[in-house]
C-alpha cells in the first residue's frame, strides 16, 4: 500500500513540477537507505514481527558495525626462534662468487727476515776504532697480511669537473680483501748470539699504497681515490658488502678481521697492453743499506736507503684501445718472443724503494 501511494505521488510530481523533482522523490527512500547501511537494493515494506528469545540464547548486543571503518587485522603470534634465525641480517648476505674468481695469496713470511746486520752507521763514522758498533744484528718483527683480489675491471662513472659540469670517464679497478692471520714472526736474541724464532698473534696497522706500471712505457699511475665511482662499483659487485676506499682502509685490523676495499685509477692510457699492479704495505718486511759517504752528523737517518717489500701483480689485454669490455684483464703475462720477453707469474713479492 505504501510503495503505490510513493508511485503515484511521484508521477504527478513529474508531470507537475519536473522530471527531477519526480525521480528524487522515488530515490529519496533508496538512498537514505545506503546511507544508514542497508542494501541498496533491498526496499522493506514492513517491519517483521519481533520473534521471542529463549533466555538462554540471549547475548548482551554488540555496537552496530560502521561499514566506512575497515576491520583492524587480527595481531599475528610471535614469531619463534627457529624462524628468527632465517631471517638474513640487515646488511643482506653476501654474493657468492664462483670458484677460480678470487685469487689468494698467502702471507709470504721468511725467518732472514726477522734480523739483519749492518753497522751502527753514526757510530762507526765518528768512532771507526769502535768495533763492537760493526756488523751487529738488529732484529724484526715481521707479520704479513693475507691478500685475495679479483682481476681488474673497468665501469664508466660522470664525475664533477672543475668547471662544474660532469664528463663520463672509464675507470679501472681492483676488488681485494685482506686478512690479519695473526701470525707474527718474533725473534729472541740467545746468550750464545743466536736468534730464536717465535709466533706471536697480533693486531697490525695497515697503510695501502698502489700504483699502476705500463710495462711498455714505464708510465705509473698512481692510484686515485673515487668515492663516486667507489659507490657504483659496489653495486655492481655486491651492494650488501662494505668496501672501503684506499684512505678509509688505513686502519689497525684485529686478528681475524677481513676489510675489502677498492682502489682505482683515472685517466689509463688505453693502448696499455701489458701492466702490472704494485701493493705497499700488506708486510712490514724491508732491507735497508748504509752509505757512509752519505752520513750527516746529526741526522741518523742520512746515508740510508731503504727497499721495502711490495706485492706484484702481473695482468695483460687481450683487447685494443677502441674495445675495453668490463671484464678484460687476464693474471699473469704470456711470453712475447718477437720482444725478447719472458713469461711473468699471476704475482711475485719484489723490494721497492
């Protein structure tokens, strides 16, 4: 009876006043409806009948749900133990490199080492009579770094120029790591003169240098810290893993510790076929000579040259300078008999100045 008495009443409002006024007139209850949260469609004529509860049935109301507020998520357990610990750190773990790719060199540490004998040089030129300052032996501790790298690499980095503008360079790169095996040679003196030799572990202070040698032209390229280029060099090799440049790596490493770090080099000439990579400071091994035409009264370091021991290690291209792929340094040099050259190893321990 309701529904008729609202048709008719709309249609003459239609016919009177205007269709609009009409169709509100019909949507009017459908649309207070939605807003109270009853379903759209559904139109109730009349009210049913309240039917009786049994007591026992009964539960005390709960609030009318609104529907524009979503349903909070149930509270998720704890998780246990055992899946905490699949849980990977929030450095992220570590890419696994294939077997082959990163080449190990062992500490090279030698017992003659640990002491050599030289005259005490001020001593000896002032006082030439004095023969106990002759030939006596000083001794060394000595300790060296396990060292471990990948071939060199290229990627091109922009960098700031001094103009202000950026210019794309191809720089190349090594990736290597060091170790402190804590394996320190400690020599003893003995009453009957000689020298007893002992291990000892210890933390160690390491100070990298590196410089690059064309072996055609002599021409060496110091090694330049690039933190932009430091910084894109990671994200390719392993954006999980810590590198640290040649400045940030002069630090003391307890026994144990593994730092990897990056150097690298702007500006290589790229016909360079043949080159090799020089690594001070992985051994405080040296040797030292004394000159004593050389000497300066008052300066004990006068007259003194000293060579200390270097790591070498030897690459070649198999490639020119208009195709400089990524990947395309091989270890060791192959022999060039049409230069009259010999082959040279992936690495040799050599003496610099």
């Amino acid at each position: 009876m309701r529904f008729s008495t609202r048709l008719w009443k709309g249609a003459m409002v239609w016919w009177a006043g205007g269709w609009w006024v009409g169709l509100m007139v019909l949507a009017g209850p459908v649309i207070f409806s939605r807003l109270q949260g009853a379903e759209p469609n559904a139109l109730v004529l009349e009210a049913p009948a309240e039917q009786p509860v049994p007591a026992e049935q009964k539960q005390p109301a709960s609030p009318e749900p609104n529907p524009a507020a979503s349903p909070a998520p149930a509270k998720q357990p704890p998780q246990p133990d055992a899946e905490k610990e699949n849980i990977p750190p929030a450095e992220g773990p570590f890419r696994k490199l294939a077997p082959g790719v990163l080449r190990k060199v062992e500490p090279h540490l030698q017992v003659e080492e640990t002491s050599s004998v030289h005259d005490h040089l001020g001593i000896v030129v002032e006082h030439p009579d004095y023969s106990w300052a002759k030939k006596v032996r000083f001794p060394h501790r000595v300790w060296c770094l396990e060292f471990q790298y990948k071939p060199v690499r290229t990627i091109y980095v922009d960098l700031p120029q001094r103009t202000g503008a950026m210019e794309r360079k191809l720089i190349w790169y090594l990736v290597y790591n060091v170790t402190n095996t804590g394996r320190t040679l400690v020599p003893h003196h003995e009453q009957d003169g000689s020298f007893r030799i002992t291990t000892e572990a210890e933390p160690v202070r390491f100070i990298p240098e590196f410089f690059l040698l064309d072996r055609e032209t002599n021409k060496v390229y110091p090694e330049k810290v690039i933190p932009l280029a430091v910084a894109q060099i990671r994200l390719r090799e392993d954006p999980n893993r810590t590198f640290y440049n040649t400045a940030e790596m002069m630090r003391e490493i307890p026994v144990g510790q593994t730092l990897w770090g990056i150097a690298t080099w702007e500006d290589v000439d790229p016909r360079v076929d043949m080159f090799s990579i020089y690594i001070k400071g992985l051994t405080n091994a040296l040797r030292w000579e004394d000159i004593p035409e050389k000497y300066q009264k008052g300066n004990p370091t006068s007259g003194r040259r000293l060579w200390v021991k270097t790591l070498k290690l030897n690459f070649w291209r198999p490639t020119d300078e208009y195709n400089q792929p990524e990947n395309f340094c091989r270890t060791g040099i192959p022999p060039l008999l049409e230069r009259g050259l010999p082959a040279q190893p992936e690495y040799e321990w050599v003496y610099l100045h």
